[in-house]
C-alpha cells in the first residue's frame, strides 16, 4: 500500500491509516459553484454584474474557504485501520472520538466516485451494518480505487464471505436507452432542471423574466395563436425531457453489471461519471420487487428492485436496491429469477372481488372527475356560461379516462403463494409485483376502514425487515385474509386460530378448516 501513510501502531498492532492526500484536490472542485455563478450573471447581462451578484458570490467564496480548510483538517485527523475483529474509524481535533464496527456485522460495503474522484483516481469506501440510524454506517472519504477495491474485498471476506465463480445476471446494454423516455424525468426533469436555474439566477440578483431571451419568448407566446403554440410548447418539452431522460439514465448506469461476486454477495456496479457500487448479502436478501410505472408498462419494459436489509433507511433502500434499470419485461424477468435462484412465476394469483372494482371506480370519480367539474360549473353560474360548457366537456373527457384506470388498478390487484415466496401485485401508475422470502414475514397487520367494512373488504401487510418494512395486499375478502395468512406464513397466527379467537381488524372471519 504504497499510496497510504501509516502512523503509529494501534493497540491491536494495526498501523492506522490515513486517507488519499489527493482528497485535498477534490475539495478544490467546489470552487467550481461560485465561478460558474459568476460567469453565469456575466453571460446574461452582458457583462454588468451588480452589488447583489459580488456580495453572493463573495458569502459563496468566503463558505468554500472554510469548508475546504475543514476538509485539510479533516483528512490530517483523520484515520482508520482493520483489526482481526473490526475497522475502525478515528476522527476529530479538539474532541477525538473512534467508531468501530466489528467485521461480523458488515453487511454491505459499497465504492462510489464522483466526476472528480474518478479524475483523480479516487472512490468513496461505505461500510454499512444494515441499521438505518448513522451508527452503522462508516464512512472513508476518499481511497485510493485499487486500495477501497481491495478493502472492500478484504471486509466481505473477513465478514464471512466465500469466493465462488456465480453467473453474471446482466451487462450494460444500449439497446434499454429506449426505456429511458418512459418515465417520470420526460417531464418531471425538465421542470426540475428549469426551477434550479431560476433558483439560481434568482439568488445571484437577476430577475430571469427580464432576460431578453425569457421575456421575447412570452411575448410571442402571448401573441401568437394559443392552438398552435401550446402544442408546440409540450412538444418542445417533450423533447427536452426526452434528451435528458436519456443523458441521465446513459449516466447513472453506464458500464452496468449485475453479478454474483461470491456465493454470497450480489453486486450492482453503475455510472458514468459518478461510479457505484452496492454489494448485498445473500443473508440479508429478502426477495424481488417487479416494477412497471404506467409509461414504462405500455412500452413493455420493467425494472427490479431487491428487497433487502442492510442498505440503510427507508429513502436510501430505494436509491440502493435497484439492481435493474427500466429494461425489457422478459429481461427483468430474468435478473428475477436469478437474484431469487429459482423462477420468479407471479402467474395465476388470487384475483380480488369486484367490490375492490366499485371502490377504485369510486376514487377516481370523487378525486379526480368530480371536483373539477364542481369547481367549473359553480363559476361559470356565477361568472359566465362558457365554464358551464367546459365542465361538461371536462366530464365527458375525464370519466372515461378515470373509470379505464380504475379497471387497470383492479385487475393489477393480485396475491397468492408458490413455493417459498410470497406475492403480491398492485397498482397501476407504479405497479409493483413482490416476491417475499415467507421465512421473512415476521408479523401480519389488518386494517380496514367503515367503506372496505361495508364491502367486506380488509388490507393485509406482510411486514418485513427489508425494503418497505411491509408490503400490503389491498382490499383482500375479509373471510380469507386470516386463513390466507396462516397457510402462507405458518405459525404467525396459530394463537388466534387455535382458540377459535377472530383476528383484530377482520370483520367476518371465518376460522379455516
């Protein structure tokens, strides 16, 4: 380990380590901020920056001078080394403090590497014990690649991990860019990408409408015909949302690859400019979860999350298991089968009654087709009749479209079991199909409310130590959700069974034979 600094020996005998002089380079980046600020205003107004742009840039530069000089004192103080039983982690200048997570608990380690830390030939080393509070999980910022490559080797190993030759499950494939129009960022990106740079030119001093450019585009707009332009406009939209879709997907998971690395460890490696890579334990794995928004649905593709523990709380779980991009159903179909061992076959589940049918039609009317109508006609009887003939019109258009919907959610209603798994199905706008381990189901909770009650209705939730904490199986019969929970998941409700004792929160429970 030529590029590492030792200082003295522990009381384990383990030299500690320091972290990559070249991490000091990576704070410099940030300078990055205030100088693309500064030649922003320049380029839109030409040049005249005035008091409001100096002051924010001089507050801008005057934080990066005491972050960056936090970042030397950080990386003087701080170091870290691998003991027989755990790595530890010490820190801190005028109060000192050492982190140690015994190597027995490790159950993730994963590398990343921003633009800059790749440049540089650095990552960022996370080892994680599967808590989701900050305690378990270390961090060393920044390696050198080679050495948090070989570290992450050697903690998995020493964590109890086997080298084994396992298939690789999937590549990266330019074919699936296809997929990346079909998803939220068409739309969701451009508008998110358009409030940061107001945001940003907002807190620099200039007023965006008044730039020639912003304030020409409204006047045409305003001038010109509304049935041509607003068109026009989505269709510009469209475009740009489409373009950045791509960008973006082609960056996040650039050089893909899903692999088994042991006969323990699934690892997920991704990224163009910012690399990761997530190992998840075979022990900690918990099953799949199929996804298929609606977009990505009609165009045949799917993506597949693990559900898993370990990968830290809620918000970071969903970040971390995603082990397939939007992709082909038939492939994510495959990455299924072969991160659960056997063949991920939902086919064939449980359908629902149809008074789930009447109540997702029910919603959708209440929410969704009526209250606009209502807000319509009361001002076209108060303001003028044409609002009248607009919420007829938004009826006759939106009722439809509402009740096709509901029937989509309805039939996406599913559940049943098959072997060691557990499935379930709902949705529509994000339909999801799990896959759970039903050795990991460790509780069931009913719930009902006074509508699904009438309907004889009840929601059942599968709660697990992995992904969600608890997948639900929505407005199941009421008479067989306790039956059905007991020959999934034997055991759990024996108590209540036994005595013959109705479940909480399942009105009409029949007792099964």
């Amino acid at each position: 380990m030529s590029d590492l600094r030792t200082g003295g020996l522990g009381e384990a005998g383990q030299p500690w380590r320091t972290l990559d002089p070249r991490t000091l380079a990576v704070h410099c980046t940030w300078m990055g901020a205030p100088l693309g600020s500064l030649a922003l205003a320049a380029l839109a107004t030409g040049g005249r920056i005035g008091t409001r742009a100096w002051i924010t840039l001089a507050v801008i530069g005057a934080v990066f001078a005491a972050v960056t000089t936090a970042g030397v004192i950080t990386w003087r103080r701080t170091r870290y080394r691998v003991t027989a039983d755990a790595i530890e982690l010490r820190t801190g200048l005028f109060t000192r403090s050492v982190r140690a997570i015994p190597l027995h608990r490790v159950r993730n380690v994963d590398i990343t590497a921003n633009l800059a830390q790749r440049l540089l030939g650095l990552a960022v080393l996370r080892a994680g014990t599967g808590g989701g509070g900050p305690g378990g999980v270390l961090s060393l910022d920044s390696l050198a690649r080679p050495e948090a490559v070989r570290l992450r080797a050697e903690l998995l190993a020493r964590a109890g991990a086997a080298r084994a030759e396992d298939p690789v499950l999937a590549v990266a494939d330019l074919r699936r860019l296809r997929y990346a129009p079909l998803t939220f960022w068409v739309v969701g990106g451009v508008f998110a990408a358009a409030g940061a740079v107001w945001r940003v030119l907002d807190g620099i001093g200039i007023e965006p409408w008044r730039i020639g450019i912003v304030r020409r585009a409204f006047e045409d707009f305003g001038n010109s015909a509304l049935w041509l332009t607003i068109p026009l406009g989505l269709l510009a939209v469209a475009a740009l949302g489409t373009v950045g879709a791509v960008a973006l997907y082609a960056e996040n998971w650039w050089n893909y690859r899903l692999e088994w690395t042991d006969a323990a460890t699934l690892r997920v490696r991704r990224g163009m400019f910012t690399t990761r890579s997530v190992s998840i334990e075979r022990a900690r794995l918990r099953g799949v979860a199929l996804r298929e928004p609606l977009l990505l649905r009609a165009g045949g593709g799917a993506s597949v999350r693990a559900v898993a523990g370990g990968l830290g709380n809620r918000e970071e779980n969903r970040r971390r298991s995603v082990v397939l991009p939007p992709a082909s159903r038939g492939e994510a179909q495959s990455v299924c089968d072969g991160v659960l061992g056997e063949p991920f076959a939902p086919a064939g589940l449980t359908a629902h009654p149809r008074a789930a049918l009447r109540r997702r039609v029910v919603r959708a009317f209440a929410w969704c087709v009526l209250p606009p109508a209502a807000v319509l006609a009361v001002l076209g009887a108060l303001l003028t009749p044409v609002l009248l003939y607009c919420a007829a019109g938004w009826l006759v258009l939106a009722a439809p479209v509402a009740y096709g919907l509901a029937r989509d959610a309805y039939r996406g209603l599913g559940h049943g079991f098959r072997g060691r798994f557990l499935f379930v199905r709902s949705g529509t706008f994000g339909r999801e199909t799990v896959a759970l381990d039903r050795s990991a189901v460790l509780a069931w909770t009913f719930t009902d409310t006074p509508f699904s009650r009438r309907a004889g209705l009840v929601t059942a939730t599968a709660a697990v130590a992995a992904g969600e904490d608890g997948y639900r199986i929505r407005d199941m019969p009421a008479a067989d959700a306790a039956g059905f929970a007991d020959a999934a998941t034997p055991g759990l409700l024996t108590e209540f069974l036994d005595h013959g004792e109705q479940p909480p929160h399942i009105p009409g429970f029949v007792r099964s034979s």
